[in-house]
C-alpha cells in the first residue's frame, strides 16, 4: 500500500482526541496493526472503522485495554458463529430443495 493511502497515527489521534499511548497499547495487545514508514506510524483506511470502536469503548465508555480485548475476542466470536449458522442455513435449505423437488 503506498504511504499516500495510510493514515498517519498523530492524525487519528488528534481527530479523535486520543492519546498516542492509547493506539500504541491497543497495538502491543495486537488489536490493531501500525504500519511504519520511515519512523513515522500509520494506520491502514480499512482498520478505522474498527479503531473508531475500539477509542469509544475506552474513551466513552471507559472500558480499559483488557476489557476492550475481552470484548473483542467475543465480538470476533460472535461474527465467526454467524458466519457458520449461514453456512448451516444454506445447507439446510439446500437439503430441503432436493428432498422436496418434484419427482418427474
């Protein structure tokens, strides 16, 4: 990707009011990914809205780096377990379809 597109972190941060520390401890519990180029932190575009979410459960909500990585792994969780109950309802209906065509 090239530098042009990423976010520069200090930009993020003082647009969100956050605190530079803050990104860099969400990236130390691997929540986020922190692009560097030539000594200067970036953000990749796509990671934002997901950033975004992260900056108001602490600041807004006031949850600290463990809780947020609490609630993340069951968000991931969560997204995983649809991901496979579509799987399964497709199948389901698949299954229906067949046993259910009519006989010619």
């Amino acid at each position: 990707m090239k530098k042009e597109e990423l976010v520069p972190v200090i930009d993020f941060c003082l647009y969100h009011n956050a605190e530079p520390e803050f990104i860099n401890s969400l990236r130390e519990y691997e929540l986020i990914e922190i692009t560097l180029v030539e000594d200067q932190a970036y953000l990749h575009p796509d990671h934002l809205p997901r950033l975004e979410k992260l900056v108001r459960l602490y600041y807004d909500l006031d949850i600290n780096i463990q809780g947020i990585d609490v609630i993340n792994n069951l968000l991931e969780r969560m997204e995983s377990m649809k991901q496979e109950m579509v799987v399964l309802k497709n199948r389901i209906q698949l299954s229906d379809d067949i046993w259910n065509a009519p006989v010619e």
